[in-house]
C-alpha cells in the first residue's frame, strides 16, 4: 500500500547509503577499468577510462600508464606477460585507452568457473589488473577471466566453450542434477563475441 508521497515502505528510494566527497590532487581522474577476456584466442582486452580536467581549454597532458597482473589468491602462482609502459596524451574530457595482452601464460588453470557441481572447497580463480600512472597514481580491478556465450544454434549457454544451463528460482529441483548445472565436456561449435 502506498502513502501520500507515492513510495511504499518497503524500498529504499534515493541515497541509501553514505555518501563520499573526495578531493583529487591531480587534474585527470580514472572513471573506469573494463578487463575483457576472449577465451577464443587467448587475450585479454583492457579499456581504461580517464577523464582530464586541464586549466586552459586546449592543453593536453602526457601521463605513463604502467600495468601489471597478478593472482588475487595468495595460493595461486601463475605467469603473467608483463604489459610495456605506455605514454598516454590526454585531451580535456573523456579518454579511452585500449590495450590487448596475450593471456598464453596464465593457461587454462588460470579461467575463471562456477562452482558446478558444488564444492565446500571451492576458491574462485580471479587476478588483479593494477594500474599505476606517473608511478603516483594507483588503481586495480579484480576479474575473472570467463566468457559467457551460446552456442551458434542458440541452444545452450556457453561458459569457456563449455555448456551450462543457468539454474533459476523457478527451476524445480528435480531440474537441478549435475549435468543441467554443468558439464565438463567441450561444445566443438563455439561462437566467439
């Protein structure tokens, strides 16, 4: 039932939670970190997102964008390609810069899966891109490195090149065996997006 104001009581409308005002000493700001797998041939697409603020229209600003990935769990030991630096040319608003890396190194062991059929041990596989600019600024992003898909008939959800039925709230539980859940067999017919 709704009140005079239109919203009912059950649901959170507006700034929920706490606000943060922050203050940034440098004149561009990273707006954000998109990490792209694409399990077809192995890479790994990285977008960054920076935002320049220069104090005189026209001025650009050249920065150096270092990268590096590492394992997110302690356990986890793999062997990453180690990104070059790169000299960036910031023009005022919103920049985009794209990288590729090979993702070879890592290997398979490396892929992010769902934990089908379920575990009590199950850790996912997921690494950390941390990017530093003018060795001052610092950003990371964690990720897995997982591809949803169909297949090219469009008959089942792919995950790595694998078949996997998503299983919902209206999924009765006879619905819900292993092989719905997951399967460890490759689908041959794999379309890359």
């Amino acid at each position: 039932m709704q009140n005079e104001t239109g919203y009912t009581s059950k649901f959170a409308h507006g700034i929920s939670s706490y606000a943060v005002i922050s203050k940034f000493k440098s004149d561009f700001l990273v707006t954000d970190v998109w990490v792209k797998p694409h399990i077809g041939n192995e890479m790994i697409e990285v977008i960054v997102e920076i935002d320049y603020f220069p104090e005189e229209e026209g001025q650009t600003r050249e920065i150096v964008k270092d990268g590096i990935f590492s394992p997110f769990n302690s356990n986890d030991e793999f062997e990453y390609t180690v990104p070059d630096s790169e000299r960036v040319l910031l023009k005022k608003g919103q920049n985009l810069i794209r990288n590729w890396y090979s993702w070879e190194k890592p290997g398979k062991e490396s892929w992010w899966w769902p934990n089908r059929p379920f575990r009590e041990d199950y850790t996912p596989t997921l690494h950390w891109y941390n990017l530093t600019f003018n060795n001052d600024f610092q950003v990371s992003t964690r990720f897995g490195f997982v591809e949803h898909s169909e297949n090219s008939d469009e008959s089942c959800y792919l995950i790595n090149g694998r078949r996997f039925n998503y299983i919902g709230d209206g999924t009765p539980e006879p619905g819900n065996s292993e092989y719905d859940a997951y399967t460890n067999q490759e689908v041959s017919d794999r379309s890359e997006r």
